[in-house]
C-alpha cells in the first residue's frame, strides 16, 4: 500500500517516489562537478578547460534529472524550492526592466547558473544516507584542500597569494592556491564554514576521530590566522558561540578557548595582531581599512537606490560602482548586492528563500524531540542529529558573514539550501519508517 502521509517540510512523497532513487551515474557525475568545481581539476590538466568541462557537467546532469522528472517532481514542491523558484522566476520576468539588462544576460547569467544549480543538483539527487555521506565526504574533503594547499605550498616555498596595505606598506595575506582564485576573505570563509561540521561530525566519535578533529582545527587556525580576515574571525566567533551554548563542558571549553587565545596571540606578527585589534576600533593600523568597509555598505545602500525597484541587473555591482564611484568591486555586503542587483523585490525574495532554508530547522528540532523519547530513533538518527547542529550553526555563521560578503551568484546558499532541505527529507523518511515498523511490531509481540 502507498503511504502518501504529508511530510512536515510541505510535500507528499508516496512511497514509490522516494524508494527509487536518481540512477547511480547521476550521482556519480554531481560528485566529479562537485570535486572539479573546488578543486579545480580540469584547470590543472593543461587543454582541459578549453572544452569547458563546468558547463558539459551541468548539462550531463540537467539531462538525467529531466529524464527522472516523473520521479523527482514531488521533491520540488517543497516550501526551500518554491521559495527559490519564484525568486529565479523574479530574475527571468524583471531581466528587461533592470538598468543594464545586456550586462546582465551576456556577462553574468553563467555564474550566477553555476551557483544556484547547486540547490537542485542537492535536492534531487542526494537521496538516500549513503550518498549524502559520501557528498559530504566530498564537499567537506574539497575544502579541506583549499586551505591545505595553500598552506603547504607557504611553508614549504613561502606562498600567500593575497596582501593588504597596511602601514604604507602592502602586507602579506593567505589565499587560494594559484588554482584556486580565492582572496584571503573567501579563504577565511571557507575555514568557518569547515568547523562547525568538523566538529559535530567528529568530536563525539573514538579517540582516532577526536585527534584527527583537533589536528585538522589547529591547521585550520593557523591558516586563518594567515588570511587575516577579519570578518572570517567574527563569523568563527559565531560559529564558537553555538558550540559553548549546546556544550555541557562550558568551563572546560572556556579554558581551552583561554589558552588557544593566549598562544595563538603570541605567535602571531605585530600587523596580524593589530589587523585583528582594528575590530575592536583600537587606532592602528588596519582601523581605517575596518571602518572603510563599514562605509563601503553605506555607499552600497546609497548606490541600490539609484535604481531600486528592479535593480541594476543580475552581477552588475562592480559596474555600478564603477560608473557611480570610479572604481569597479565586488559588493561588500549580501544584503546590499541584492538591492543593488535584483532590486527591493528580488531582496524580498531572497530572504523569503532563506527564512525557507531556516524552516527546516524548524522540522529537525521536532525530530530531535521525538528522539529524546524513542532509543530506536536515537540510534538511528545520531548522524542526522550531529548534522543538523552543524547545519544550525553554520546557518547563522552564513546570515553574520553575509552582511560582510557577497553571494547572489556564489554557491553557497544554494548548496546550504538544498542540503538541508535534503536531510529533512531523508530524516522524515528515517522516522516514517521507523515508526511504522513499530506498529508492525505491536501486533506480532501479541502474538508470541
């Protein structure tokens, strides 16, 4: 029998549509586009990119997944892609009345695909625990590598990819590694988005795990240290916070904080530590280039007004402040890209998308709850408990560092979006499942 039991994120999946899942080369396929999308791969093999190896993987993918519609099509009528849907339906609909509309057709509608595919490609094809462990793997093992790389490559023959003027000097940052065009921010972005699922997904397994976590925490700290970026520090802090309020060892991790703090302070150089003070509004060096950036979101806001119904057009930021200040750059701040871009509407939509995202936090937390009650739910939904923690954290990680960077067409709310509208519905199966063997149980213990 079909169950067709409505699911608490808003769709009705009968039992025949989640029991198949994609064909194994989809997946298959959306790990390589994963790996050659951070990693680089195809930029490493001399002759590769010219055959624009990217844009062929999205299309492999859009086609399976359009020849599995009848199966996946349930999975778009969730309230994250609903959300998402309007706002790309906004995009399309209002491209003719935005400022610079050949701007944002002909120079910019590639990247931002190449972001917000990450949200489909997510929610239809990780369906099933497996392969979202073995994404995850991926995901988070890519990362690793872009702040590894880099760091190895400044040991061993004194790589920073990136610098800042400080002091009348320019100084020397952490970024990328020359295949990774990353500047030291993003690099610092990356780093907070790897700790807080290191941590849940490591610090409550054996002794091996907990040592490996540490290990890979200390490099990634040192790391961070190295880019300088400020507001990769605050949006840690954030992270950290999180860490202490659900931590049941507050004064154990109030010490190692302690000392973390005070041996990290000492080996850092005079301008790391006066970059880091220039946060607290100390006057030295690195203040101007802080209360700069404050100012910049300002004139951001000030620029979005210019045109703030539809907006400028989808990636036009640096040329609206070239043609409004001189100097073309990349937005300093999400929150004023999306005005200045999409318009006042398209703002609205976005937040819609991610107050979308937060709601499924909402469905975990009930999960959790029903956890605390039933030790077979417990054991069975562990790995998506720790998960969800991570997931929560770096949420507001995200909402913090995105008043301080830009990402209407970056990845990284989109791959947020869809992996955590994914493992509602994977955690939602789990327990339908559950529970339902349960019942099945009643009445053959009667029996014996």
């Amino acid at each position: 029998m079909t169950s067709s039991r409505p699911l608490k994120f808003g769709v009705r999946l009968g039992q025949q549509s989640y029991s198949e899942p994609v064909p194994r080369i989809c997946f298959l396929i959306y790990l390589l586009f994963t790996l050659d999308f951070f990693v680089h791969i195809s930029s490493r093999i001399p002759g590769v990119n010219q055959f624009r190896p990217t844009l062929i993987l999205v299309g492999l993918l859009a086609l399976f997944l359009l020849f599995n519609a009848g199966r996946l099509k349930e999975k778009l009528q969730s309230p994250t892609a609903k959300a998402l849907g309007i706002l790309l339906l906004y995009i399309l609909v209002t491209m003719p009345l935005v400022k610079w509309p050949g701007s944002a057709l002909r120079d910019n509608t590639q990247e931002f695909i190449k972001a917000f595919v990450f949200f489909y490609f997510t929610l239809l094809i990780i369906d099933t625990d497996k392969r979202l462990k073995w994404f995850l793997f991926i995901f988070l093992g890519s990362q690793l590598f872009r702040v590894i790389e880099p760091l190895y490559l400044n040991v061993t023959e004194g790589y920073w990819g990136s610098g800042t003027y400080m002091g009348g000097a320019i100084q020397n940052r952490l970024a990328g590694a020359p295949h990774d065009v990353i500047n030291g921010n993003e690099l610092g972005f990356v780093i907070a988005t790897l700790v807080p699922f290191l941590h849940y997904l490591l610090i409550k397994k054996g002794w091996l795990l907990k040592l490996v976590y540490f290990a890979l925490l200390g490099v990634l700290l040192w790391a961070l240290v190295l880019t300088m970026s400020r507001g990769a520090l605050i949006a840690l802090l954030v992270v950290l916070w999180f860490i202490f309020k659900q931590s049941e060892r507050k004064p154990l991790l109030l010490a190692i904080a302690f000392v973390v703090a005070v041996v990290g302070w000492s080996q850092m150089s005079d301008v790391q530590r006066d970059r880091y003070l220039s946060l607290t509004g100390a006057d030295v060096q690195g203040s101007g280039s802080a209360s700069g950036r404050l100012s910049g979101i300002g004139h951001e806001l000030g620029l979005a007004m210019d045109y703030p119904l539809f907006g400028h057009g989808l990636g036009t930021t640096g040329e609206a402040k070239f043609n409004k200040f001189g100097r073309a750059q990349a937005s300093h701040s999400l929150y004023a890209e999306l005005v200045i871009e999409i318009g006042i509407f398209g703002f609205v939509l976005f937040m819609g998308f991610l107050r979308a995202i937060y709601k499924n936090f909402k469905v975990l937390q009930a999960q959790t709850q029903k956890i605390e009650k039933d030790e077979a739910l417990a054991k069975e939904l562990s790995f998506e408990q720790d998960l969800a923690l991570a997931m929560r954290a770096c949420f507001w990680m995200y909402v913090v560092y995105s008043i301080n960077y830009w990402g209407l067409s970056v990845y990284y709310w989109y791959l947020f979006g869809g992996l955590c509208a994914a493992v509602v519905m994977l955690t939602e199966r789990k327990v339908m499942r559950i529970e339902q063997q349960a019942k099945d149980d009643v009445p053959m213990k009667g029996l014996s």
